[in-house]
C-alpha cells in the first residue's frame, strides 16, 4: 500500500514539473516581446503624438544598403502548406519601401537588415506571428556600421478558417503585420538622426 501510494505522489510531482516547464517558454516569449505597435491600443489623448511619430519616422528617408535572410529554413510551415521564403521576402521589402527605407533612395543615413528568424505558432484559435530582424545603422557621420541591433515584430490574428488556402492566407497576413511592426520600431528608434529632413513635420 505504501509503495503504491508512493508512486502516485512522485507521477503528481512529476506531472506538476512538466506542466510548469512548458508553461516557462511561453512566460518568457510574452515578457520578451514588447507590445505590437498598433495605433488603435494607445490610449486616445496619447494617439495624436504617436501618429506624428510614424508620420516623422516615414518621412525620414534611409539608404538600404543590404537585406539578406540567413534563416537556415527560408520556407515557414503552415499546416499542410507553407509560406515561400520569396513572399516572405517580398513582404519585408515592401514593409521597408513604405516607411521610405530602400536602395533606390539617396540618403546620408543606411541600414544593413537581416533576417535572422521567422515563425508562426497557433495558440488556440489564435494564430501568432514573430519576426526577428537584425539591423545594422550607419548615420550621415559615422564610417563604419553599428553593431548589429535586434528588432522583433508580432502579430495575432485570430484563425477560424477550415480552409486551407484561407489559412494560408491568414499567416501570410499575420506575417506581414509582424514584420510591418519590426520594421515602425526600426524607424522609430533612428528619429534622432532625421532632425534636419523633418524640420517641416515638427512644426505641424
């Protein structure tokens, strides 16, 4: 009887040990992953300030002196489909273009971009988003390249889809607005070096 009640007491302790190392991952990636920059979560006496700040970090135009994807996988895993590593690619330049980050533009300040990881995870009914680039920044006084600096980019879009072209769909969306979000805190944190471009915005 002792060794019976013995063996339920340690697949107890066990099974507590399992559940709390599972859920240790997922705590770590929620205090690690700042909150997407999304305009309609900012509280509305903070949203006028908060689109000047977009608005001023599109305006800032930046030389893109090189953007490479060193993911050892370039394909992202969808269900029984996957998202190629061209529509990722795609995504990220377009992103870059529309916050006037490009190589067709002439400007004193340049970016290197990597894109270092890429991945879709469901939880529940809701399917999760990462990107994680890593950019190196040379400013119009500056000789060399900064260190590298990582930039993550997360979105969650809800997926009720049975579908599997609908699903597909759904990530490549969810996708674009992880990378979209990277790409508004990569600007978003160079603003100090596009003072002189922005004089006219600052007077709005």
């Amino acid at each position: 009887m002792k060794s019976r009640k013995f063996s339920l007491s340690r697949v107890k302790s066990l099974t507590r040990l399992i559940v709390a190392c599972c859920a240790l991952p997922l705590l770590i990636a929620c205090e690690s992953t700042p909150p997407e920059l999304d305009s309609s979560l900012i509280p509305a006496s903070q949203r006028k300030d908060y689109q000047k700040t977009m608005s001023k970090a599109k305006a800032c135009p930046i030389y893109l002196a090189e953007l490479i994807d060193i993911r050892s996988s370039k394909d992202l895993l969808v269900g029984s489909s996957n998202v190629t590593k061209d529509t990722l690619y795609s995504l990220l330049q377009q992103s870059l273009e529309t916050m006037n980050v490009s190589p067709n533009i002439e400007a004193a300040n340049s970016v290197k971009v990597v894109l270092n990881r890429a991945f879709i995870k469901s939880l529940g009914s809701n399917m999760v988003a990462t990107v994680v680039l890593k950019v190196k920044y040379k400013p119009n006084y500056a000789d060399e390249y900064s260190p590298a600096t990582t930039f993550r980019g997360q979105s969650v879009n809800v997926n009720t889809s049975v579908s599997e072209k609908e699903s597909n769909q759904i990530a490549i969306d969810a996708m674009k607005t992880a990378i979209d979000d990277a790409i508004k805190r990569i600007k978003s944190s160079l603003l100090h070096n596009c003072d002189d471009p922005l004089s006219e915005l600052e007077a709005v």
